[in-house]
C-alpha cells in the first residue's frame, strides 16, 4: 500500500541528458561554490531519474564540501535528498538520520520545507513499523500543508495516514482518510496516477474488511487509470492486489494469473522490496492448493530478497509463511523453528496484530504434538492481543481454538465457556462462517459429555449454517457485480467493463450450478438427518424405557434381571456412541474443517493395527482376521482417514459374518494404483440394495450376524474420505455367500 508518483525525466522543458552535461561542466570548471552546487544538482538528477547509487556518490561529495563551508541551507537540502534515496533503498535507519539533520537544520519559518520532511520523516517511521510516530509526524505535516492551503501535499499526507492506519489495522480510518484523499484529487483533476494510488489503497483497505466487490471495482479502475498512464510499474502492484482478492475468493486459477502478472513485471525493476511481496503472494496460492512444493521454492525466494534489503517487517511475514508451509508438510519442528523466528522478530519490531498470528500458528501446532501446556501459552497471548487490538473477528478465532485445546485435554466445562463466547461475538458481528465453525464445536463438545440431543441439535444449525452461507456468498457476489455493471454499462466498449461483464458471465453460470447442487445437496441431507433421527430414536427410546423400569422396580427386579437391563442400557449407549462418532467424522468432512494431511507411510504398518483393535470383536465371534500385504508397500495419503475407512470396512465384515467365519484384508499395487480389499464369508447382500450403500439420502441398514446395529455412516465416510484422495470405493456381493468392500487410490 503507497502513494505512487511517476518519475519525470525532464526538469521542466530541459532533458535530462542536457542538465548532466552543463552540470558536469560546472564541476569541472567552476569555483568552489559552483562545484557544491553542481554536485548537488548531479545528485538531485539521479534521484530522480532513480540512479541511486549515482546520486548518494555524488551528494557525500557535496556533503564534504557542504560540511567545510558550514552552509545550512545546502547541507539540509542534501540531507533531504539523501534520507529521500535512502527512504527509496529501504534503508531506513539511514533515512530517519537524514531527514532528521535536514529538519534540524531547516528554519521554522521555511514551513513549505519543513512539511515535506515531517512527511518524509512519517513515511520512514510508518514502513518501519513504528506507526504511532509516522502517524504523529504526518499530522505535523497535514497542519502546515492546510495553513499554506498547499492542495496536492494535503491530498498526498491525507493518501499517507490512510496507509498508516492501514497499518494499525483500523482500516475503517485507512478509508476515510484514503477517501477524502481521492475527492480532493479528483475534484483538482489531479494525475491519474494520484487518483489511482488512492483507488488502489482503497482497494486493499477493502481487502482486508473482507468487502472483496469493493475491493475488486477499486483495485480494477487503479488498473485502468495506471494503463492509461503507461505506469508499467505501477501495474504489476495492482495485479498483485486483484490476485489477494482473487485468492481471498478462492478463485485460485485467476489469482495464480494475476499474482504471475506482477511478477513478469516487478522482475523487470530493481525494487525488491515489492517483487518479494509478490513471490509471497505466489507461495500462499501455492500452498492453499496444497502444491508444497512450489509454495516452498517461492517463499524461500521471497525470503532471500527480503534478507538482501534487510526487510526486517517482510523477513518476519515470510518466516510466518514458511512456518505454514512446514506445518502442512507435517514438518513440525521446522514449521516451530519459523514461527519461533517470527514471533522474536515481531516483538522486537512491535508488529502486535501480526505478532499474535504467529503465536496463535505456533500454538496450534504444539496442539497437534500435544504439547498442551505451550499451546495454551502461546494461546492465551495471542487472545490478548487479539483483544487488546480490538480485532474482534480474530478474537473470534482464538476463542474456537482455545475450546479445540479444552476439548483435547478434556475440560468440556471450560471449552463450552469458550466455544459459547466465540459464538455469541460472532452472532454480533453477523459473522456466518465463525458461527458455522462455533456450531461444529459445540456439537462436538456436547457429544464429549453424552448429550446426543444437543449434540445433533448443533449439528444440524452447523449444517444448514454452512448451506445458507454458501448460498448467501454466490448471490451477494452476483448481486454486487451485477448492480456495478449496470451502473457502468454506458462505457461497456471501455476494457474494464469488458472484464466485468466477462466475470458476470462467469460467476451467473456458477450460481445456477451452485444453486441445482445446493438443492440436491439440501434434498439429500434433509432425508440423511431424518434417517440419523430415526436411528436416535430407537436407542434413545430403549434407553429411557429400560433405565425407567429399573428406576421403579429396582428392588422388586431380580439380580438377573438387573443385569439384563444394565446390559441393554450399555449396549445402546455403545451403539449411541459409535454412531456420533462416524455422525460428528463426517461433519468434519462435509466441513472442510477436517484437513486433509498426505504423507508418505508403510500401509502395512497400520493394517497391522487396525487389525489388532478390530480383532478383540473378531474373537468375540470366532472369526479368523487374516492379512495380505507387502511389507514393502508405501503409499502417500492420509493415515488417519485411511485408518478410518480400514476399520469401518473390519468392522462392517465382522457385523455381518457368522460365528467361526473368515476374514480377510489384502492391499496391493497394481497399474499405478493401490488397492485394499476386506472379504468375508458373510451373509452378502442383494443385488437390488447394493446401489443403496454409500449414498447420503438412502436408508439401508440391517442388523448383524449377533444382533449388532449401524446406520450405513460409516460407509459414506469411507467414501467421502477416498474421494478426498482421488479414488473410488467399491463392493461387490454374492447373497448368502459373502462380501468384498475395498477402495483404490493413486499411488
């Protein structure tokens, strides 16, 4: 986020070429005096024609000179043409030096001077993170510039301490100074590069309210103007701000587009600073579409250039990105060693809001080692400054995951506590997604603590939660862009309202799509959640009725008797409980909220163990469990849904094969595929209820060899968890002879 200027390569009606050659001429043929200016001149020159190096060699000349002569005037204005190269350079601690001198030098009463350096001095603490400061002297700035009625430096400080409270994260500030900004230049007809600097500004202000039409018309009229202009430069930024908005949309393909836009561009400048922010932006893309690799090689490419300008600010964020990257590599000790990093960078650079990013990163991943006392260390630090900031939407966040961390170490009481308080904020600030996310946890907790009645309650606000928010995000997108186009649609021919009817177009088509799947998806989940109720009730029923007879009649009931009961009352209460457990792993699926972590692992490893758990109910009945698999074989997948379905197919066999039965589970390679097989010697099913399994919305259970019961939601997890890998479940049955369930993923 900048005010972008255009650099001129005359001064006045004079070339550039022509002012070196009599500025030349000056240094070597004048006095003393001539010489101190031509230097001077000659460094003013290659500043602004953005030869740096050039400049600073020849200002330190004339800064020599300067010093002997003890003439004020000149060493401040080439203290300000320093702090102004360095300022350029990222060097910031040089900047702030050399504004410093040059304001200390400079006379009150040159208040036309002194403004501009307090707004230079703004800028170097404002990118240096130390916003209070930048903030303090850009006021300074803005009273001098308004007293002198100085219009285009007032619109340009206005435009600054928009970006500067962009920085402190109250961008609802950032908007209303970027905007006052903008009417002023606009109404002045100021460059269009002015104008655009201020639409792009508003565009990333929007960005990160999460108003992405906004951000996206703002960002695409920067765009317009900067062609117009013939701003390459200033191009590619504003692709790089189009892909965040892009990705934010998860419209991954058409952020990749933009970001790789920015980047044929900036590779062609010096500025490092920026061309580091784009590979960044690449690596986050990269990552969100789980290519790993790819986000790593940019990310470590976005570091190396941040290191090189000593982007202490950039360094931190990319430590934090890296530290992402490792974490979905389930390389936990680097992912630890980067966010580590970033954490003591952030503290040192007092960078709060990203400060308690890293620390909530960090906790989550001694979450997953559980390592619950660092967790809810780093947790509980970064709720504090969350709250502190007033960032209420991450406030929301931390709170659903200091409940995940209660819930792991089961204090249910204190995770409710949290859980309801993320709700209830996310309920006030009408944040959809957050309480679709507190519903999913709630029902979690409450299924903990063996309320199933709330438990599925829970669920299903979760569920038609999620269906709503859905739904409501495609039709504000169609609705917002669809009102712009009509809007604009008397300059259609104009390139920009090209690209907008071209998106119209794209997402119009999307919604009809989303909307034929929403209500198929409704369709079936109102049949599903009616077939769970209808399974709840049964046990539920058996329960009450069962413990309400020994309630009443517990003394007049015999020892057998009694015993008959608890066993019916235990054996529902298991039945209740494998049920929620595959009812609540499916929700996590159908979520998104359940990650999907491939890694590479010996598959005979845990079929050995899967086998051993399943094995104890095997022998209940008999069975004969026997394995066939290469110890050799690896495959890259996720091992805990693979062990999943694994033990919903043992299970399933065991269920349905008679006492003394057989058993087996087989895994091969074959083609560029692995394939797992589970048969019995069980009952089999009929050829007219194999098209049954499966399916969300078809009912088709039966009871077990042993009177064992089940829902059939084991199987649509075991399905839902081997399309997530690319492959396909399958079954084949002969009735009365026996059955094989098995799947085959990409190796």
């Amino acid at each position: 986020m900048a005010d972008n200027k255009q650099d001129s390569i005359v001064f006045g009606d004079v070339p550039v070429k022509e002012l070196e050659k009599k500025y030349r001429s000056e240094l070597k043929n004048g006095n003393a005096e001539t010489r101190l200016n031509a230097l001077t001149n000659l460094g003013s020159l290659y500043c602004e024609s953005k030869k740096y190096d050039e400049a600073e060699s020849y200002l330190l000349k004339a800064l020599t000179l300067a010093l002997g002569r003890k003439n004020n005037s000149k060493l401040s204005l080439i203290y300000k043409t320093l702090g102004t190269i360095y300022l350029k350079q990222f060097k910031i601690d040089k900047a702030e030096e050399n504004f410093s001198k040059a304001l200390t030098l400079t006379p009150e009463k040159n208040r036309r001077v002194v403004s501009f350096l307090c707004d230079s001095l703004g800028d170097v603490f404002t990118k240096s993170s130390r916003t209070k400061e930048g903030l303090s002297y850009y006021e300074k700035a803005l009273d001098i510039r308004k007293e002198l009625e100085l219009w285009k430096g007032i619109s340009e400080t206005l435009n600054k301490i928009g970006v500067n409270y962009y920085y402190q994260s109250d961008y609802d500030n950032a908007i209303k100074f970027v905007t006052e900004s903008l009417h002023i230049r606009e109404e002045r007809k100021e460059k269009k590069e002015a104008v655009a600097s201020c639409l792009n500004n508003l565009c990333l202000a929007y960005l990160h309210k999460g108003n992405y039409p906004e951000a996206l018309e703002n960002g695409i009229r920067a765009l317009r103007l900067f062609e117009e202009a013939g701003n390459i430069e200033s191009q590619g930024l504003i692709y790089n701000n189009l892909g965040l908005i892009y990705f934010e949309m998860s419209l991954f393909s058409e952020a990749l587009e933009c970001q790789f836009k920015a980047l044929k561009i900036k590779e062609q400048n010096s500025n490092k600073a920026i061309l580091a922010n784009t590979l960044n932006n690449i690596s986050m893309i990269f990552s969100r579409l789980f290519n790993l690799e790819k986000a790593l090689e940019y990310a470590q490419k976005a570091l190396l250039l941040r290191k090189e300008i000593n982007d202490s600010r950039g360094i931190s964020s990319s430590y934090n990105e890296l530290g992402r990257i490792f974490d979905k590599m389930n390389d936990f000790e680097k992912a630890i060693e980067y966010f580590s990093e970033s954490i003591k960078m952030k503290r040192e650079l007092n960078i709060q809001s990203g400060l308690g990013q890293s620390l909530e990163n960090l906790g989550m991943i001694y979450l997953k080692q559980k390592k619950y006392e660092e967790s809810g260390k780093c947790l509980i630090e970064a709720k504090r400054i969350y709250e502190e900031l007033g960032e209420q939407k991450a406030v929301t966040g931390i709170y659903r995951n200091i409940s995940s961390l209660f819930i792991q170490v089961g204090k249910y009481e204190e995770a409710l506590v949290y859980i309801k308080r993320s709700h209830d904020l996310s309920k006030s600030l009408n944040l959809k997604d957050k309480l679709r996310d507190s519903y999913k946890l709630l029902s979690e907790i409450y299924g903990k603590r063996n309320n199933f009645r709330k438990a599925l309650a829970y669920y299903v606000m979760y569920s038609k939660t999620n269906e709503e928010l859905l739904n409501f995000q495609k039709q504000q997108e169609l609705g917002n862009i669809s009102a712009r186009y009509e809007n604009d649609k008397k300059d259609k021919e104009n390139e920009i309202y090209k690209l907008k009817n071209i998106e119209l177009v794209r997402i119009n088509k999307e919604l009809k799509r989303s909307k034929s799947e929403l209500q198929r998806s409704n369709s079936a989940k109102d049949k599903f959640f009616n077939i769970v109720a209808h399974d709840l009730k049964n046990p539920f029923s058996i329960l009450y009725t069962t413990s309400e007879l020994l309630s009443t009649y517990f003394d007049e009931l015999t020892v057998k008797k009694q015993r008959e009961y608890i066993n019916t009352i235990n054996l529902s209460t298991k039945h209740l409980l494998k049920l929620l457990e595959n009812l609540l792993e499916w929700s996590r699926s159908q979520s998104g909220l359940r990650q999907f972590n491939p890694e590479r692992f010996n598959f005979n490893e845990i079929l050995a163990s899967c086998v051993e758990l399943s094995k104890p109910n095997a022998d209940l009945k008999n069975i004969s469990l026997e394995v066939y698999a290469d110890p050799k074989i690896f495959i890259f997948a996720d091992k805990n849904m693979i062990k999943t379905v694994i033990r919903n197919f043992l299970a399933n066999a065991i269920k349905f094969t008679k006492n003394g039965g057989k058993i087996s589970a087989a895994g091969e390679v074959k083609e560029g595929k692995f394939i797992f097989k589970v048969t019995d010697n069980g009952v089999g099913i009929r050829k007219k209820d194999l098209p049954k399994l499966f399916v969300i919305d078809r009912h088709f259970t039966t009871i077990g060899t042993a009177n064992e019961k089940g829902t059939g939601i084991g199987l649509l997890l075991c399905r839902e968890f081997i399309e997530k890998h690319k492959g396909k479940v399958f079954v084949e049955s002969i009735y009365r002879k026996g059955s094989v369930f098995g799947f085959e993923i990409p190796v």
